[in-house]
C-alpha cells in the first residue's frame, strides 16, 4: 500500500465523483462515527461489503481514507491482472486471489492456499485492516448473494488458534441511483461474461466519466466482535443437532430441521482443510449469512429501486404518471416505517422525475405529457431484467411477507377455501423458504426462520389481509384458559393445547387486501416462473445445455404471452434451482473435460418420481384469480 497513491485516489475521486455522481456520493454519519469507535479498541477491522461495481474498491478506499481511518489490504481478483491497472489497486492495497478455486485446475493446489492463508494471517497478526467481498463476485441480480465463505474461514481459523484475540467485522454495502459496471442482461441470457482488458477498462472508464449515475451511497452497519459471533453460534440449540443425511420433500420436517439444513447445504468453501469439522464449517457460513444480512439490512434504498419496484409489481400493465407518484410516495412511507434508510429526499413527483431520468426510456416508456401521461416497463426480455435489477433490492426487504402470502395463496387455491389454519400456512412457507434459500437470507442465523415467518404472518394480520378466527376450538381454549386460571391453587397439570395448531384465518377480500396481496404474489413469481421451467425441462447433460433449454422455453413462453415476466429469463435463478435439486438429491453435477455435466439419480431418472418431487415446486406456482386480472 501506497501513501502516495492513496493521496492521487482521494484527488482523483474528489474530481471524479462530481462528474459521475451529479447527486454525489455520501454516507451516514452514524456509521462513520461507529467505525471509529470501534478503530479506537485497536482490534483489526475486517470490512465485509457487498459487490455492485467495479468502483466499490476505489469508493471504500475513498470513504475511509476521508474519514481518517486506515484504509483496508483489499482481496481482488482477474482485475489485478489488468495492466497499469493492477499496479494501481496494488497501491491502493488490492492483493490478488484466485477466483473460482473449487472445481477449476487450481483446486487442489495446496501451495496457492498455504500461501493465501499465511498472507491474510499475517496481516491481520501486524494489526492491519482486511476488506473482502463476502459474495465473492459482483452481484448479476441486484439482490443480497449466499456468503463465500473461503477467506472468513481464514480469519476464523487466526482467531481460533490464538493468531489474533479478535477482529471486528464491519458490514458494508454501496448502491448507486444508476448502474456504474453497465447492465448484467448478456449474462443472465446465458452468454459467456466478457473478460476486461486494459482498453475494454479504459472505454469502461470513458463511459462512466461522461455519465451522470446520480447519488452513491457508501453504509456501514454496526461492528460485530468475532468472538462474540463464535460464543454466540455455540450457544443457538437449533443448530446443534447431528445431521445423518439429506433431507427431502416431503419427509422432512422443516419446522425443526431447516435452519441447520440451510446451514450445512450452503457450508462449502475451496478454503477448507479435509479435517475442518461439519460445525466448525456451518458456524462459518453461519458468520457469512448473519455478515450479508446486516449489509443487506443497512443498504440504502435509492430512488430507482423504490420506482422500478412499484413498476413491475404494483404498476405492471403500466399507470398513470400522477398515479406512480401516489404509489412510491406510499411504497417510500411504508419502507420507512420498517426502519429503512432511504437514499433520496424531496417531493415524491421529484423522485419519479428523476428515477425515471436515470433508468431512461430504453427501460420505462412514458406516452404523454402531464399528471395524466402513461407510465410502463418496456416489453422486452432485457428491459425486464435490468428494471429487476434495480428492484430486487427492495424484493430482498420484502422476501420473508411475500414467502407467506405466496404460501397463502397456494393453499387458497388448492383448498377452493377462504380459511386458512396456521400450521398449514406457517408449513407451506417454511416449504417454499427451503425452495428459495439459494435467493434470499431472510433473517439472520440468530433468529428462527420459523420465528421470522410468525412475525410475517402477524404483520399480514395487522394489515388485515388476514382475520384471526374466532373458532369454537378456541373458544373452548380461552374457557380452558379460565378453568386453569382458577385451579392453579389446586395445582392442575392438565396440558395445555398449543394455540397455534388450532389458529385459523379468514383470507380478506377487500379491495385494498386483494391489491397488497398481488403486490406481495408479484414480488416473488418471476422467480418461482424460472425455477418451474426449470423443473420442466430438467434432463441429463451437460449444464449449459440444460441451461439453455429452459432459457428458450421461458423466453419462448415470453413471447408467446403464455408467461409475463421478462425478468423470469434468468441463467441466475436456473442455475440456483439446479443447486436446490442437488441438495434434494435429484442430480449430482460432475465435470468431465472440464465441462460441467448433470446426472439424473435414481430414481429421479423416471419421469414420474421426477415430477413428483418437482411438485414441491411447481406448487407455488398456482393460477390465481389475482395474477388473471394483469
């Protein structure tokens, strides 16, 4: 690291972020005034952001050096390779990594991990700050990615052997008004991501300068204490009881099991030694999840998030303009009375205005002029997937309601009923939180999963979607209830009925009900769309292949009108259900000449055993009278 290259970054970035960031760049003073009470305990500081741009490195850096702090030894990837380029972030502190070390020629390199870890170790023993990027690379969706877990296993093990006495990790998150990098839409079409080069990073640079991207914002959420993370996961019982095998639909009982299961199906790192325990790895991953969720958690929702959001749920046959405006000044009110942090102010007709300005019309087409001009997303496979982009970041805050009002409408519709019992609908959702625990971290691993789900399902009843039932079976519980109350001087022992097993809910059909719950339904149903072809089109063969079929499935289903969500056409949520299916062991992946291949097993090589367990997908992806109405 480089004192003087560090004073060029801050001149560059000052000149820099007034040409690119017309709305500037900023961060929370709470944030930075945590972060130096925590330099103040001189413990290492381990920086834990989540990965948007290419710039995310420079603006750290930037943000710290401003704030008096020591700027971090930053792990980077093939960018170092870059000429001139490397040199530059070498001096800004960048050490190079390999990526993709598991499965590719270098997994099994013994020396390239003995080396890795004895460069972090020792850093982090002469006191220096470390940032990594806990997803490992960009994100191609705009959503929160599962941990990578390789290097924090590194800082875990310094901790472990005595290495270092502590680390404070520091969750960090950047968001932009407008994509810094360009869209990631080649990818999720499945086309091969281009490697940068020297001139590819010098047009990259070009572009960017001569674009205004709006506000950036640079969060910090609250310093964690290793140690404290470490006393605290050995302590959480859920997570304690041996796991024997895999666990699959429909034998598996997701309301004692799925928060260990998650753990140990998502507890893999290249980084790993062949002696490295099943907890000691869930604990890691553990640390990983909890790490993105408190950077998720502190992200700043900018004014084309909120707006791409409400486009393509609450406006998706499109609206009017004054009628936009009276949904994300709602949509704004709402999230900031879940706590969230929005990064805009002023009038909501000035946000539109200027979201909409940001996106431009190669994604949002406005017919007209004036309060009555109509507003929609453009048709089209790449516009879908860029306005989800943007909007996946408030669908991430939304995940663990829509799970259950998903869950809710699925049991609606194979009942013909309006009346719902808890366990039914408290199962079904733990269900489809397994189905999608390769997309979203919906609480952090010191919370229950079925916790959090009870508290969605309440928030639904307190926006009266759903009416708690005054059912005979409870009021016999409320007589019990007074029954025990006076004999408990006479020492009763008769057991008590669990209320939750005899709850039930009346599913509202009020008009205001109805539209929150299609908006909820929304937020999830490209996804599960994606992961149902997927499940129809699953085969043998090579990934790409598979791949690629249900890519032209959706897409054909796109064009057809038999399917309506762009967005659904996505390598990303394929390739995420084909890990959930392995979990399942329904497939195992192979490579054979350095080509990754699928392998039905059995029985799942039998179209219907294949199909029943795809059901437990597929379900979720109910006709509903509500998503007619588009």
């Amino acid at each position: 690291m480089s004192n003087n290259v560090l004073k060029f970054v801050a001149w560059v970035c000052h000149k820099a972020v007034r040409r690119v960031a017309g709305g500037g760049c900023g961060t929370r003073v709470a944030g930075v005034e945590r972060l130096r009470r925590a330099n103040a305990a001189g413990l290492p500081l381990v920086f834990v952001p989540l990965h948007r741009s290419h710039f995310d490195y420079i603006l750290m850096t930037f943000t710290l050096y401003l704030t008096g702090l020591r700027p971090p030894l930053v792990a980077a990837g093939d960018n170092m390779r870059i000429p001139f380029f490397g040199w530059f972030l070498r001096g800004c502190g960048a050490f190079y990594i390999r990526r993709r070390v598991e499965g590719s020629e270098y997994h099994g390199d013994p020396t390239y991990k003995s080396a890795l870890r004895a460069y972090i170790l020792n850093s982090l023993s002469a006191g220096n700050n470390l940032e990594f990027f806990i997803e490992g690379g960009r994100t191609r969706t705009g959503k929160p990615q599962t941990p990578k877990a390789g290097i924090l296993s590194v800082i875990m093990d310094a901790y472990l052997d005595g290495t270092i006495d502590d680390a404070l990790l520091v969750p960090a998150t950047l968001n932009y008004d407008k994509l810094v990098d360009g869209n990631f839409v080649r990818e999720q079409l499945g086309m091969p991501k281009q490697m940068e080069t020297f001139w590819s990073a010098l047009r990259g640079i070009w572009r960017t300068l001569n674009t205004n991207h709006g506000s950036i914002r640079v969060d910090f959420n609250q310093p964690i204490s290793l140690k404290e993370l470490v006393t605290s996961f050995q302590k959480y019982q859920h997570y304690k009881a041996p796991i024997e095998s895999s666990l699959t639909p429909p034998n598996n009982n997701l309301a004692v099991n799925l928060d260990r299961q998650i753990l140990y199906n998502h507890s893999h790192s290249s980084l790993y030694g062949a002696d490295v325990s099943t907890d000691h790895k869930m604990m890691v991953e553990a640390i990983g999840r909890h790490l993105v969720y408190d950077a998720s958690q502190a992200t700043a929702l900018m004014c084309t998030n909120v707006l791409s959001y409400v486009l393509l749920t609450e406006a998706r046959r499109g609206t009017t303009l004054a009628a936009l405006t009276a949904s994300l000044a709602a949509r704004h009110a709402a999230l900031a009375a879940d706590g969230r942090d929005l990064g805009y102010t002023g009038e909501p007709a000035q946000a539109v205005k200027h979201a909409l300005d940001m996106l431009g019309r190669g994604l949002v087409r406005v017919s007209g002029s004036g309060p009555r001009a109509c507003v929609r997303a453009q048709a089209s496979v790449s516009a879908a997937l860029e306005l989800s982009y943007y909007a996946n970041a408030v669908v991430a805050h939304y995940a663990a309601p829509a799970i259950v009002a998903t869950a809710l409408e699925y049991l609606v519709c194979s009942t013909s009923s309006h009346v719902v019992r808890q366990s039914d609908l408290l199962n079904a959702s733990l269900q489809l939180c397994e189905v999608l625990s390769h997309e979203f971290i919906v609480c952090a691993p010191c919370q229950r999963i079925q916790d959090r789900m009870l508290d969605a399902i309440d928030s639904l009843e307190a926006q009266q979607l759903l009416i708690k039932e005054k059912s005979p079976v409870l009021l016999e519980e409320e007589q019990w209830s007074r029954r025990m109350a006076a004999r408990l001087e006479a020492d009763d022992e008769a057991e008590r009925p669990d209320p939750a097993e005899r709850q039930a809910y009346t599913v509202s059909q009020l008009p205001e009900a109805l539209a929150e719950r299609r908006r909820l339904l929304l937020t999830l149903r490209p996804l599960l769309e994606a992961y149902a072809a997927t499940c129809r089109n699953l085969d043998a063969g090579t990934m790409k292949d598979v791949v690629k079929n249900t890519l032209d499935s959706l897409t054909d289903d796109f064009t057809h009108n038999r399917m309506l969500y762009g967005e659904a056409v996505s390598t990303d949520a394929i390739r995420n259900c084909l890990r959930l299916l392995r979990q399942w062991g329904v497939l195992d992946m192979h490579t054979a000449g350095r080509v990754r291949c699928l392998r039905l097993r059995q029985p799942y090589d039998l179209p219907a055993a294949r199909a029943d367990i795809c059901r437990n997908v597929t379900n979720f992806c109910v006709d509903s009278p509500l998503l007619t109405q588009l």
